[in-house]
C-alpha cells in the first residue's frame, strides 16, 4: 500500500481524510483545540503545525495525505511555535486554573503541562466580560474562550441548530448567541454538547453541589435519589475503573456515606415508562391515530419539537420522561409512607444530562410550587461529591438498592444507549428477549437506521435516531411523506444518554462504544430482562396507579404539550 514518512518512520496511508488522523494512527497525539473527528475541519488553533518537506510548516488537520510525504513532527521551530500559540492563548482570556469548572479536564491545561509552558511571555490588556448564567443548565464565560468554534460546529452539524456563532470583529470578536443575547432566550435546548466540546471553562455545566449538600445537612429534611440508567457505565472513568459491573453498587455506598437517606434507580422508572408509552403505543394503533409516536424522554428533543416542530406535538408521547415519572411517584407516594411532610421530602437525581436540569424545573412538574424532582446533579458533579468527601470509589464494598424503586429490570437499564428504550419497548410487546436482525438494526450506532417489527395486527415500522440533526432530517421527511413510521426514538446527544453532556468528557467513539456495550453486559447480566416482568412496578400499579394509561396514571405519570 502507499505510504509516508512520518519523523522517519514509515506509515501506511488508508483512507484517512487528512495528514493528522495519519499521524495520530501512528500513535502520535498530535496536539489540537479545534480538531474533532466528527465535526468539520475548522483548522484555526495551528496547535497541529508539522513540517513536511518541501511545504514547510502547515497544519496536518488540513492537509491531505500523500504518498511519499515526509513529514516531521518534532522539530525545533514547531516546539516553539505550538508554545507561542498556547502563550497566546493563555494571555487573551481569564484562564485561572484552580477555580475554573474545567480544571482537570481543560485542554488548554493540559497542552500548558504538556508543552512546557512555564510562563507567558506576553501581557495582552483585556476587559472582563460578564457571565451568562441565564440557562438552567449551562454557564458561558467569554473570557475562557479560545475561539476554536468547536461550540459553534457541534450546535450546528450534530445538533442542527446553530444557537452559537462567531459575533463582533478584530480583537472584539467572541463566541455567543447571536445579538449576543442570553442563552435562555435563544433556541438553546440544554444539551450541553458545546460544553462538552469547549477544551477550556468557556462553557461548562451549570454546578447545583451546593444546594444538595445543603439539604444533605438539613435534619428536617429526608433526601432520596435517583440514579439514572447511564450513570453506571461513566462513573468508573473518573475513578480509574475499568470494570463497570461493581460501580453501581459501590456508588450506593458511595451515596449512603454521603447522606442519602434512600437510594434509588431511575431504571425502575424506565421499566414503568415501558409500561404507560407502550400501553398508549398500541391504543393509538388500535386507533390508527397521532402515528408515528415520538418517544419523548429526552428534554433537549422534547424542547426541540416545541420550538421546531409544533404542529406535530400531538405526535410526542403524553409520557413524562422517567425521571419525572419517578420524582412525580416518589413524592405521591413516600411522605406518606415515611410520615413526613411532602415539601420536607427531597428528590435528587444523578443524570448523564444537562437538558434534565431544566426539565426538572418545567412548572408542570411539581405540585403547588414543589417541584417533583428538587435537584439534578450530573454523573461529574457526583464524581466530585465522592472527590470531595475522601471517599474511595473502587475501595468501597458494593451494596444495594432501596426499595420499591430500587428495582428494575435489564430492559429499564438498557434506556442508556441510543435505541435502548426501542429494545426495551419490543422486548415488552413481543414478550421474550429476542436476539436476531432487528436488534442488529436497532443496536448499530447509524444516525438513523430502521426497522420492521411483525406484529399480529400487521408490520411496526421503527426508526431510531440520536442528534438532533439527524432528528431534524427525520421530521422532514415524515412531514413530506417520505418516509412512514409508526414509532421513533429520539435521543439528542451521539450514543443517546451514555454519550450525555453530563458525563465524564469523551469525545472518542471508542469510548461512547465502550460505555454502551457496557451497558448491554450490564443488562444481560440481569435476572429479570423485561419491563413487564418488575414485579414493584406491578406492585405500584396495583397500590397506587391501578392499570397502565388510567386516570391515576395520567395524573401522575403523563403530561401534556402546549402548542
Ligand atoms: Fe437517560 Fe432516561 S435513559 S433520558 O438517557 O428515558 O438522562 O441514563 O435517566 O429520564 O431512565 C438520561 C439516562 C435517563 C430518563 C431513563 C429515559
Ligand atoms: Fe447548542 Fe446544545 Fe450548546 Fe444549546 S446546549 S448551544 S443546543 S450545543
């Protein structure tokens, strides 16, 4: 095959799409800010600079690779120039490391470590902007900003939305919703992928630490919480574990030592999903109404059909996402049980999200002021509770659940991955664990890929997609009547909820592959594997909810959209 010469080395060329992404299989981490396999080649933070011989210096990321190139990595003026351009950047905005968000997963410092930046040779005057913290769930600081546009790129290629752009001029310029407007008042979904992106503290998570561990220390207050499907396979990362089949359990004893009076899964409240959206599936086929039904328990696509897609609101589930069917039931049924007070109850939830921030907040999820779910806290801001207290993940011995909501089956796991909550929904109707060509479909990690389910009342044509873009595509071709479904999951993050803002920051597909098979370990290990079978949700239907799709059910467990 044909090659190049890489610092002497030879190296095979295959297809790569450009220079970097060869070097980079020659296991040379090349160092970028503005490079992501996935996004466009942007080619503004020179930080991948080699020499190649006859061209001089040029940025591999875009550069094609050709035969017989001989490239160099490592020479002298590179060093400098990759130090100059990281001294730049570190003196254009605020980058105070010990109190930035990002610290220790910040790219800038870590190439600063890397690179051997000891100082800054340049006093660069700067005004400090002031930070958007308008959003539920996401904080913009200007002045950590190294204007790489990676925000910009993944709100609008995998998103579809382009909330950010590169505003102002010459030394103004800076990355923010247009007219500079504040992120809760544009069509931001609160998916967190820009932050997830942003190698520095430009954009991060919005922290609610504080208020948990405020009720943590109140003794009028009973704290529960609910651990979200995905937690478990991301958890481990910040830990060092390789191995997820321990995590969950040792993060129960984790959360026990940190106060939690009860703790609970969110899985349990998948499986009870399961139960109301696929009764109201098969009542709208019985029907041959409002089809495709639209799975609705990802907030940051529930928002983005109210903002793009109105008119086929009808079409999303009336179900509530799990984890407010869970908060909704927790605080229906617990103060009663435990003979306390509602408002003294408080529901925290750990979630791979940052949409869930806000869907926890929605006005219609709360009784008279009290919202169902108080706190949502993010699978890193638990990493840091643990952190914080000194506390040992993988030293700890793992323990269980509570109950009744500790319980759950492999199919309320499953709802981590992109196409989770499709496998689960045909485990229920077909009744028995399948293995075979429409889970292949189902599992693959396509932006969209569809399947034909045979029924007795005739085919149930499938589709799943995960991105909001790809979503976007969908809906215009179920507008135009291109395409028929019957049913579709959506999930607005790459990989579905594995691959959540809220997780440890991995951009790499081998990751989000990693954590996804992870989960369908995790599943399989499960005795009990369809949503049906959770025999607490058979018990709460018979105490609380009577049968799937009542009026006790509705109260409680679905809601409704305002067009
Ligand atoms: Fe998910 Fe969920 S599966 S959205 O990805 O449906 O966040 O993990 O908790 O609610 O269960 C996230 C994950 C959840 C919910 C569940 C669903
Ligand atoms: Fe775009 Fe999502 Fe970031 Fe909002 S949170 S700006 S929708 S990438």
């Amino acid at each position: 095959s044909e090659t190049l010469t890489i610092d002497g080395f030879k190296v095979p060329i295959q297809g790569e799409r450009n220079l970097l992404e060869v070097i980079r299989k020659a296991h040379i981490e090349l160092p970028t800010f503005c490079y992501h396999s996935e996004l466009s080649i942007y080619g503004a933070c020179r930080l991948c600079v080699v020499d190649v011989e006859g061209r001089g210096m040029i940025a591999a990321c875009s550069t094609l690779p050709e035969p017989g190139m001989r490239v160099r990595t490592q020479t002298g003026p590179i060093r400098e120039l990759r130090k100059v351009n990281l001294e730049l950047l570190l003196a254009s905005g605020d980058h105070d490391c010990p109190t930035c968000g990002k610290s220790g997963s910040c790219k800038l410092q870590s190439l600063a470590q890397r690179l051997g930046v000891d100082k800054v040779r340049f006093n660069a005057p700067r005004e400090t902007k002031p930070l958007d913290t308008s959003s539920h769930g996401l904080v913009r600081d200007p002045n950590k900003c190294v204007l790489c546009g990676d925000c910009v790129r993944v709100c609008q290629e995998i998103q579809g939305l382009g909330v950010l752009d590169f505003t102002r001029r010459g030394s103004q310029v800076t990355v923010a919703p247009a007219f500079d407007m504040a992120m809760a008042d544009v069509e931001c979904v609160q998916c967190g992928q820009c932050a997830a992106v942003c190698p520095t503290g430009a954009i991060t998570v919005k922290q609610d630490v504080d208020e948990v561990h405020a009720a943590l220390n109140d003794p009028s207050k009973t704290v529960v919480v609910q651990v979200a499907p995905a937690v478990r396979v991301a958890l481990g990362e910040l830990f060092g574990l390789g191995d997820d089949s321990h995590v969950m359990g040792r993060a129960v004893a984790a959360l026990r030592r940190l106060g939690f009076d009860k703790v609970f899964d969110t899985a349990f409240a998948a499986d009870l999903t399961i139960m109301e959206e696929g009764a109201e599936f098969l009542s709208r086929r019985a029907k041959g109404e409002k089809l495709p039904l639209f799975t609705s328990c990802c907030p940051a696509w529930v928002q983005f059909m109210e903002q793009e897609y109105a008119a086929e609101l009808p079409h999303l589930s009336s179900c509530r996402s799990p984890q407010q069917m869970f908060g909704s039931l927790a605080k229906d049924t617990l103060p009663k049980e435990l003979g306390i007070d509602r408002k003294d109850l408080v529901v925290v939830s750990i979630m791979p999200c940052t949409a869930k921030k806000s869907e926890a907040r929605r006005p219609e999820f709360g009784v008279e002021g009290n919202p169902d779910v108080d706190y949502v806290i993010t699978t890193q801001e638990l990493g840091r509770m643990i952190q914080n207290a000194g506390l040992a993940l993988g030293e700890l011995e793992p323990e269980g659940m509570d109950m009744p909501f500790g319980f759950k089956t492999g199919g309320g796991i499953i709802f981590g991955n992109s196409g989770g909550v499709t496998e689960a929904v045909i485990r229920n109707v077909v009744g028995v664990l399948g293995e075979g060509p429409i889970l292949e479909q189902v599992r693959s990690t396509k932006g969209r890929r569809t399947a034909v389910l045979d029924l007795p009342g005739g085919e149930v044509r499938i589709a799943v997609v995960h991105g909001l873009a790809n979503a976007r595509a969908l809906m215009e071709d179920v507008r135009a009547g291109r395409e028929h479904y019957d049913f579709v999951e959506v999930m607005a993050c790459p990989g579905g909820c594995s691959g959540g803002a809220g997780q440890p920051v991995a951009l790499d597909s081998r990751t989000r592959q990693r954590r996804a098979d992870s989960l369908r370990r995790l599943d399989a290990s499960m005795d009990l594997r369809v949503s049906k079978d959770n025999s607490l949700v058979t018990q709460a239907y018979k105490d609380h909810l009577g049968e799937p799709n009542s009026p006790e059910a509705h109260r409680l467990l679905h809601t409704h959209y305002s067009i």
